[in-house]
C-alpha cells in the first residue's frame, strides 16, 4: 500500500489528536501499531538509513527519559496512596500516573511525528501544501531555510575559528564570554544580511515578486480528499470526543 | 528584437544627503550591440547595472534618482521602478547567490524563472531542455545545483537568466573567478546571442571584453571618460592618463600590446 | 622567538590524516610561501599553528611553548591568523574598531595607535570611520589584513591573501609585506597565486596529500618546478616563460 | 486571510526579506551550537524571531517563529511544534514592539524583553502543564518537580519555572539584536521593509 502525503498527514493528525485524548494503555497500544506499520507498509518506511537511525536513538532516549521522569514523579509527587517503600524512598501512586499518562503521550506524538517526517521528503510536504493554497513565499522560505540550516555549522565554526584567532576570549569566564558572544553572532548576521540582499536581488530579477503571481498551471491535484483521508480525518475527530465517550 | 537603450543625463544617489554615484550621465548603446563598461572600482559599474535592470528602483527606498531612461520602447523617469523581468535580465557577480537553493535539480532551479511567467508546463520543460543544452549543461541537469564546479555554476546562473530570453542581458563581472576554459566557453555563448540581444557587460580589467565588445563606456567615479567602438577605445586610451587613477590607467595599458595586431587599422 | 613543528601530524577524527610527519622551523624574519593542491592540508597546517587544532603526533613548539598545554588565547599575541573570508570576523561598526578589536584583546599598550598605523599601512586611513559593509570587497579584504597586522604579532598568517583583490589593492598589499618584512615581521602565507609571492618570499613550502614535498630557499625554484608539477602545482606563465627568453626563473 | 494582512505580508516579504527570514529560522535553529560552544547558560532560540521583527515586521517574525518550531519538530524534537503558539506570540509582540520604537535605545529594549520573558512564559505554561505535565526532558525539569514537591500546582510550578529562565534569556537576544541592528550601515538597512524601525534613530544621531 503506498500511501500519499495527504494521507499521511492526516494520519499524524488524527494520532496527535489521539496522544492527547487518550488514556495511556491505548496510546501504548497505538505506538506498538505504528512500530509495526513503519516496518510493514512502503509509505511509511524510513527514506534513509540516518533517518531510520535518528528514529532509533530519539526514541530510545525518550523511552529512557519516560521512565526516569516517570521515576521521579512517583518519588517527588506525593498524591495517592504509597505503591512501594524502600530504604526511606516511596513511590506514590499519583505520581507514577502522572509520569506513564505523559510520558506514552509523548512516545505517540514523537513517534507519530518521527516517521511522518522519517518516511515523506520535505519537497512532497511542501508541494501538497502549495497546491492547497499555501502562500509560495511560505513553501519557499521553508526550501531556503533547509539550505542555510545545511550550511549554518561550517560557517559557525569558521567564525569561531576566525575569532579565536584575533584574540576573542571565548573560553574565559562567563562575562567575556558573553561579550565574545557579540563576535561570533554580529558576523554571521551581518553576512547573512549581505547575503540575503544579494539572493533577494536575484530573486526578484527571475521574476520573484512579492505580490503573488501564481502559476495557476501548476500540476493539477487530482483528489486531494481519498477515501482513505476522510476516514483519517473523522478518526480525528473521533478521537476528539474520546474523553466524553469513555465517560 | 534587440532593445537600443538610451541614457540621458542620469544623477543618481543612494541617499538625499549620500555622495552621487552619477552625475549628469548619458550614454547610447545601439541595439545588438555588446558593450563593455570598463573602470577602477568604485566607478558605479554596477549601480549602472542594477538601475538598468530595475532592482535599484525596486529595492534601494531612499535613493534619489534624476534623468531618463530609454529601454527599446519603454521609456522610464527617472529609472525603472521595478525589476524588469523578463524583458531585461542581470547576472550577478557571485553565482552561488543567484542560485536560488530552493530546488534540488539544476533542471527545476531554471525552471523556477519561467515558474513566474503563466507558461504551460510542458513549454516551461522545453525551453529549459534547449537553453541547458544550448549552454553545454544538459549531462548536469540531474544534479543538484550547488554541487557542481564554480564554473559549472555560472553557467547555471546565467542558464537560469537566459532562460526567460531577455532582449537585454547585462552581466556583472562575469570573467571574475572563471579560469580560461570556461571564459572561452562564455565568450561564444554571448557571442551566439548578439542578434538578438543587447549585451551589456563589466570588466574589471578588458581581458574578457577584448574580442567580444563592440563598444566600450570607461566609467571613473561616477562620470563618464570614454564611450566609442573598440578601435576608438584603443586610439583614445593614451588621452585618457588625466582622467583615471593612475594604477587603473597603468593596468588597462598593460593589457593593450599583445592585442593590438589584431585590430584591423 | 621561533616556531617549530616536530614530526607533527594531524587528522579529523574518522578520516585520512590531513598531515602527516610535518617537520619544520620557522625562524624569526622568515617569508614561507606554503603551495599545494585544495586538500594537501594548508588550511589545517594554519589552524595547527595557532593552537586551535592540536596534533595527535609530534608536537608543535611556538615560542618554546607546546600547542597542546597552552591555550589558544595566550599563542594569539605570537601568531596572528587571518582566514579567507572577510565576513567571518567583521562584526564592529566602523573600520576603526573593527581593527582595534585584535590588538585590544590581547591587551597592547597602545591599541589605538597599532590600529592607526595598521590603517595607514594598508591605505585604508581614509575609511576609519566607514562601516567595514561600506567598504569595496577588496578593501574589506585588506582591512582583514590590517587587523592581523594591528594585532602586533611577530608571526602574521595568512590564508589566500590575495584572493578578490584587484591591482590597487594588490600594490599596497605588497608594500605593507615590504615594510612589514624590513621591520623584522615573519610571514606564512598560504596561497595559490604564485605569481604575487614567488618574487617576496624567502621560502617555500610545497605540501602534498598532507606531506612536505618541498621545503627549500626560493633560489631552488628549479627542483620546486620539479617536484610541483608531480604534484599538480604549476608555476604561473609569466615565469616558466622567462628562461625561454633568457631569464633567470625568478626577478631578484 | 484578509487583504490588508495579506498586503502587509507581501510587502514584508519581498525580495530581501524572504532569504533574510529563512536565514532567521536557520539562525534559530542553530543559535544553540554557538551558545554551547561558548558554555553560556541561555537559549536564545528566539533571536531569529526578533530579528525578523526588526527588520522585515510583526508578520515576518510570526512566520519565523512559527516555523522554526515546526522545522525542530520535524527535524528533532516533535514535542516543539506544541509550542507554535507561543513563538507566534513572540513573534507578533517583538513586532509590535519594534513597530512602537523599543528598539531604538538599549534601556527600551532590555525592557521589552523582560516583558517578553514574562508573557513567554505565560503562555508556554498551559501547554507544557497540561499536553506535557510539565515534563520537557531537560534540566529544568527537576525544577518543576522541586516546586511542585513544595506544594505549588504543576501550571504554577511551570510558570515559575519559565519565570526563572525566560526574562534573562529573552533581556539577552533584545540587547543583542539591539546592538547589531544598531551597528549595521544604512546601505544594507535601507533594503529591508522594517528598516524604518532602526533608521529613524539612526539618522537622528
């Protein structure tokens, strides 16, 4: 089954809507699913092996951070009645709650989140939204931005080197280093700035205008809404009034 | 059809209270004709660049401007006020920034231009095959924009320039950083579209324009020193000793000798 | 006061070196041009120099003080790097504090006059009270360049010094080079264009795939054309033309 | 979207506006690493999102904000984009601030930005409280729980927590973006739309 990027968006819908709704044990049960979908189903597998990998390690560490926070609460929220005693440390009940309710809440989300984004390239994002009437300046400053992030830690590091060279105390106490902050920041914008003259010149000399002149021929979208959609899209709503129908 | 363009007496200041980049300046180019601005830096080569193709009256808000302008039929007072794509188009010194990074081809970052003209899909891809094939880039048209040589880029820039097919195309300082191939590669691109194109060009020092100019304009500090035919330029350049600094006039002399058998006298 | 490199090498974790078993003595009042391909390891040569990279083997003695022990802030005052791009280090608001920044961190006696005669070295004394963004990219260049000399080190580096400057500012380059050299100052200088440096430099080094290749007076410049072309370095045309028509390779 | 915002958000985002704000967003993205590099205690994953206020507008820096969070979310960490809201709130206030002039001298903008600090963390208590219990998995974590453990109710003890960071991390960027604007040449402030915003005290001087 291949399933398009309306789809999958309004599949991450209906499951964030789903993390806030729903009691833990189903959130669980919802991540075990999407595991095993990821695995399962063309569309939702990883595009790339760094992305399959990032998808392994930021979940691991939030199983782990889930469990110690869950931990903590137990230890520090004292409501509800004491589950367990040891050497002077009890663990209540409310706060184990508290710490399973938000932290399976936050599996569903990142989970969610991680392969909508692990498995669709950022192009298919941006064209669908373009096609439902995202202003061009938007999708475009989302293009541009995925660029500069690309390039921002070699040129961070040059001024860093550059800096240092002259003489910048960047590793000395606290408050030069915040003077030293100014040195490294006051560069990379004015740079930027430059830059950002330039490329709007070129820009607007190929015909960018702000005032929108939209191709209107842009491939046509064939149906937006499939079946599968609007049942994602009900979901949603469904999950919405979740609390009311579990009463 | 190849615009004449006309410039008479253009003042031009980027603030009330700034120093003038022009003073009373007038200029004819012919149309079809392959200019070369010549001057030391400072001389206001790309201001004159940038007003031509409107993005100085689009973008610099608080420049004063006085004078008229002649683009073909269009006639402007003072300047442009817009840019003016597609009939004019600009090449910018530095490639990397005329590159937009907003698509992952080199095929879709030309394609983008047209994205702005209403052009049916299928026209938009043609006439992004013939200029990439025109300008040798067809194998590269897969890849992605920016990883590609510093010569290949330019190439990229200026494919996505000509692409709207401008009836003026003027360029930056286009010989900077290009080793020898690619500006022989340069040269009989520009050369191919003098018919029906305006061609203006700046050069720091002439290598570039030499051969491929008809005319040359020297600029210093704002005025004009010279405007004439190739031939002209060479008789003229001895009298132009007062009127430069002295190291640019040394420079362009330098750089007479080994061409001057060319030029049929 | 001298630097030295002992059997010094570098690599980025997880890669081939960058350099490797780099011997070398830079005495006080020396000129070394360093040549090489884009990846023979120039850039990481400079950023050893300064203590910024430490090597994993050898050692690097700058003033008779180890790069690896002692910090970066205290070999600034001996070596002064200065890197490519002008827009990695201008941040002030004008020419004349932007120069002043060097000498005021490493605490000069007298920073505004270091930044005075900076300036007036490098033709620039007209802009100091410009933004640095004011500047032609070529001035802004040199006004890099005179922030290294305004920081008063004896060692100036400098990676591809003349790179985007045109034949006026080259001029003055060369002078301040000159006076600076006369005055005792020593230079490393990193660059391709051999053309401006062959004739000023006292020495030259030629790095290959991380390696010295040649490393030797500039009167050696036979064996140097030797060695570069193996190493896909060629002389620029002007000199291998000179002894075709009866020069010397190098104007003395 | 109404014609006058949509005006305004062309104007803002014209030729040099659009790159400069997705150099914005980079910038907030990224800032992290400079701060890190330095070892300094702050975020200021907001000085891309004044910036932009300051020099494009109210509508450019919503945008920037907006976002910068729902790039880390899909970049890094989803739980971010929860808090879209707020950055859109520090956005339109920034521009509305710059618009008022509080960036022209720097007692004016430290205090904008405590102000800022204040509302930003206002807003962000609800959402971290009630869709995260308070929990962001980072050191500031165990503050909340510290104040909880002393009786406060978690949105108290997660708006004290923002209360303790958010002022001093937010007086930081206003200054900084204070005194870069302030020390940029007429030249380049003159091609962005909110230009005005520092000009005027500029070319009073």
């Amino acid at each position: 089954m291949q399933l398009r990027v309306p789809e999958k968006l309004a599949m991450t819908l209906c499951l964030l809507v789903t993390s806030l709704t729903a009691p833990p044990h189903l959130s669980l049960a919802l991540v075990t699913l999407m595991l095993i979908a990821r695995r399962a189903i063309p569309g939702l597998r990883p595009m790339d092996n760094p992305t399959a990998r990032r998808f392994r390690t930021v979940l691991g560490f939030l199983l782990g951070g889930a469990i110690i926070m869950t931990f903590l609460n137990g230890v520090l929220i004292r409501e509800g009645p004491i589950l367990f005693q040891w050497a002077g440390i009890s663990l209540y009940d409310g706060g184990i709650e508290f710490g399973v309710r938000t932290g399976s809440r936050l599996l569903l989300m990142t989970s969610a989140l991680l392969i909508l984004f692990g498995s669709t390239p950022l192009s298919g994002i941006t064209t669908f939204l373009h096609q439902i009437g995202v202003p061009i300046q938007i999708v475009m400053t989302i293009h541009l931005t995925v660029h500069f992030v690309a390039s921002m830690p070699s040129r961070i590091e040059r001024i860093y080197s550059a800096q240092e060279a002259r003489g910048a105390p960047l590793r000395a106490h606290s408050l030069s280093r915040m003077f030293s902050l100014m040195s490294i920041l006051s560069p990379l914008i004015l740079s930027s700035i430059v830059e950002s003259i330039e490329r709007g010149k070129a820009l607007e000399l190929r015909g960018y205008s702000s005032a929108p002149r939209r191709a209107d021929d842009t491939v046509p979208f064939s149906s937006p809404y499939s079946i599968l959609t609007i049942c994602f899209l009900l979901l949603s709503i469904a999950a919405l009034l979740l609390p009311w129908l579990l009463g | 059809m190849a615009p004449r363009i006309t410039i008479d007496n253009l003042a031009y200041r980027y603030f009330a209270a700034g120093n003038p980049v022009f003073v009373g300046l007038s200029l004819e180019i012919p149309p079809g004709t392959c200019c070369a601005v010549l001057g030391p830096t400072g001389a206001g080569k790309t201001t004159l660049l940038e007003i031509l193709s409107g993005i100085a009256g689009s973008q610099c808000k608080t420049s004063v401007a006085e004078g008229i302008i002649q683009i073909g039929e269009n006639q402007y007072e003072p300047i442009p006020k817009a840019t003016l794509f597609p009939g004019v188009g600009l090449l910018l010194q530095d490639p990397d920034v005329q590159i937009s990074g907003i698509r992952d081809t080199v095929a879709a970052e030309v394609e983008f231009t047209l994205e702005q003209l209403s052009i049916s899909a299928t026209d938009r891809q043609r006439r992004v095959r013939d200029i990439l094939a025109d300008l040798g880039l067809s194998p590269l048209s897969q890849r992605h924009p920016l990883g590609v040589s510093g010569g290949e880029r330019q190439r990229i820039a200026l494919a996505s320039v000509l692409v709207a097919s401008p009836s003026l195309l003027l360029l930056d300082e286009p010989a900077n950083a290009l080793d020898s191939r690619s500006q022989h590669l340069l040269k009989g691109i520009l050369r191919s579209r003098k018919e029906t194109t305006t061609i203006i060009l700046t050069d720091y020092s002439i290598d570039f324009a030499l051969g491929l100019a008809d005319m040359f304009v020297v600029l210093a500090a704002g005025r004009l020193v010279f405007q004439g035919t190739s031939t002209d330029f060479f008789k003229a350049l001895v009298s132009m000793q007062d009127l430069l600094p002295i190291e640019y006039w040394k420079l362009l002399q330098s750089r007479l000798p080994k061409t001057r058998v060319r030029i049929p006298l | 006061m001298s630097i030295a490199l002992q059997s010094a090498g570098f690599s980025y974790p997880g890669s081939a070196p960058a350099l490797r078993d780099i011997s070398l003595e830079v005495p006080s009042g020396d000129f070394l041009l360093v040549t090489g391909h884009n990846g023979a390891g120039k850039s990481s040569l400079l950023r050893l120099l300064n203590g910024m990279l430490k090597p994993n083997t050898g050692c690097i003695l700058i003033d008779g003080r180890d790069t690896k022990t002692t910090p970066v802030s205290s070999l600034a005052p001996v070596v002064s790097v200065t890197f490519q791009h002008p827009g990695d280090q201008i941040f002030a608001s004008t020419v004349f504090d932007e120069v002043r920044f060097g000498p005021r961190q490493l605490h000069r006696p007298d920073p505004d006059r270091d930044c005075r005669e900076a300036l007036v070295l490098l033709g620039l004394e007209s802009f100091s009270s410009s933004h640095p963004y004011d500047l032609s990219p070529a001035n802004r260049k040199l006004l890099t360049i005179a922030s290294a000399v305004a920081s008063g080190s004896p060692y100036l580096a400098f990676d591809e010094p003349t790179v985007n400057l045109s034949q006026p500012e080259r001029v003055k380059l060369s002078s301040m080079l000159h006076r600076l050299g006369d005055a005792g100052r020593s230079f490393i200088i990193v660059s391709h264009d051999l053309e401006f440096f062959l004739p000023i430099a006292k020495r030259i080094l030629l790095l290959h795939a991380g390696r010295i290749s040649f490393l030797g007076d500039r009167r050696d410049i036979q064996r140097y054309e030797n060695l570069a072309r193996k190493a896909g370095v060629r002389l620029p045309h002007s000199f291998r033309l000179r002894p075709h028509v009866g020069l010397p390779l190098l104007p003395d | 979207m109404s014609s006058r915002i949509r005006h305004q958000f062309d104007r803002e985002l014209d030729g040099a506006g659009l790159p400069f704000v997705a150099f914005c967003i980079a910038l907030n993205l990224t800032v992290g690493q400079i701060t890190a590099a330095l070892k300094l205690p702050l975020y200021l994953d907001s000085v891309g999102t004044v910036l932009a206020a300051v020099l494009c507008g109210p509508l450019s820096a919503i945008l920037a904000g907006a976002l910068s969070n729902i790039l880390a979310g899909a970049f890094g960490n989803p739980s971010m984009m929860f808090f879209v809201p707020v950055v859109i709130v520090i956005g339109a206030f920034s521009g509305y601030l710059a618009k008022r002039g509080w960036f022209r001298s720097w007692y004016l903008a430290a205090a904008g930005g405590v102000l800022q600090g204040v509302l930003a963390a206002a807003v962000s208590a609800p959402i971290a409280a009630f869709l995260f219990g308070g929990v962001m998995f980072a050191g500031t974590d165990v503050l909340v729980l510290y104040f909880r453990s002393v009786g406060n109710t978690l949105l108290q003890s997660v708006f004290y927590q923002g209360l303790s960071s958010d002022p001093v991390d937010k007086i930081v960027t206003y200054l900084l973006v204070y005194f870069i604007c302030r020390n940029l040449p007429l030249r380049l402030l003159q091609r962005f739309h909110g230009g005005n915003n520092i000009l005027a005290s500029k070319t009073a001087q």
